[in-house]
C-alpha cells in the first residue's frame, strides 16, 4: 500500500510535469508576437527599466490620489525624456524602428515626462490620471507587439 502510494506520487509528478512542458510549448507556437534578439545583459538592462516603469506607474497613482504632485513630479521626471536618451546606441541599433521611433518607446517616455510636466504645473488630478491611462496605452501597445529572446 505504502509502495502504491509512492508510485502514484511519482506518476502525479510526471504527468505535472509533461502537462507543464506541454504547456509552455503550446505557449511558444502561440506567440505570434515579433522576436527581438538581445544579449542576456542587454535584456537584463531593458527588463530593469520596466519593472522601473511599471514600479513608477503604480506610486505616481498613488501619489495623484494623494494629491502630492510635488513627488509625482520627482517620480515621474527622471523616467521621462532623460531616461530615452541614456538608451545605449549598441541596445538602440538592435530594437525595431517600430519599438523606438514613432512607436510605443517614446510614446511612453513622453507620457511620463507629460506627467512631470503637468505635475509641475497646473497639477490637475484628473488630468494626470487621464495622462496615466493614456500612458499605460503604450506598455499594452508595445507588450502585444513583441517578444524578447537572448542571443548572446
Ligand atoms: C516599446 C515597447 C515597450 C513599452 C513601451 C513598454 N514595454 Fe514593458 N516590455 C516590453 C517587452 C518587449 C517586454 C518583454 C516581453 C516578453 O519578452 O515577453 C517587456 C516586459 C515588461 C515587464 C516584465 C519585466 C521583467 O522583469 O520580466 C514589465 C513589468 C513591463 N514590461 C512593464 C511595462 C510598463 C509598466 C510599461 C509602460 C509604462 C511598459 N512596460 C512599456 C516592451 C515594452
């Protein structure tokens, strides 16, 4: 019985596991999304920037709430305009023109820097959670256009 038991644990984790790896090939087969080849660094270095920006996304919606546009403006400026020129040329020859010219990569740097502006100005509530919603636009624009793989 004891035996029995065992055996069926190990049947469990196989199937798990085949059921799994199945899964994520399925996955792959499905994402139809453009590949855009990156060193391991240098997606390392593009995925630290968004986790920046959703990190930022979520407090500059806090701080709008809060009605403290002072630190929206500190949260939201460095994110902006700054952060696209500091873009290494080497990391910028291999993204698409799609991702970085008129696409969603400006798109969503301008929207920060609008934030920052707004903040900074006027300082509207509404109008800086209309900026965040039109912001986030370009993240959903973006994430169903591509897909990253590493080449190194
Ligand atoms: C110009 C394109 C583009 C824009 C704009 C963009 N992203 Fe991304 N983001 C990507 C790509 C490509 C990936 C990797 C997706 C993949 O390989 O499946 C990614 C991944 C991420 C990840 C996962 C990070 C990790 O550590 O794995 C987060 C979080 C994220 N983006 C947040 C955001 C937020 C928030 C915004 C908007 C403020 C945004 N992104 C805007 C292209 C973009």
């Amino acid at each position: 019985m004891k035996s029995l038991s065992i055996k069926s644990f190990w049947k469990g984790i196989l199937i798990a596991s085949l059921t799994s790896t199945s899964g994520l090939a399925l996955g792959q087969e499905t994402d139809a999304r453009e590949v855009i080849w990156l060193s391991g660094a240098e997606r390392a270095a593009l995925m630290s920037e968004m986790r920046l920006f959703l990190s930022t996304s979520q407090q500059i919606l806090e701080a709008t709430l809060a009605e403290d546009m002072t630190k929206v403006e500190t949260l939201a400026r460095p994110v902006g305009v700054k952060l696209m020129k500091d873009t290494p040329a080497s990391l910028k020859d291999k993204l698409p023109a799609g991702f970085t010219q008129l696409g969603p990569q400006p798109q969503a740097h301008l929207g920060f820097e609008n934030i920052a502006d707004e903040a900074s100005g006027l300082g509207d509530q509404t109008i800086i959670l209309q900026q965040l919603a039109d912001l986030q636009k370009s993240c959903v624009a973006c994430h169903a256009q591509y897909q990253i793989k590493v080449r190194d």
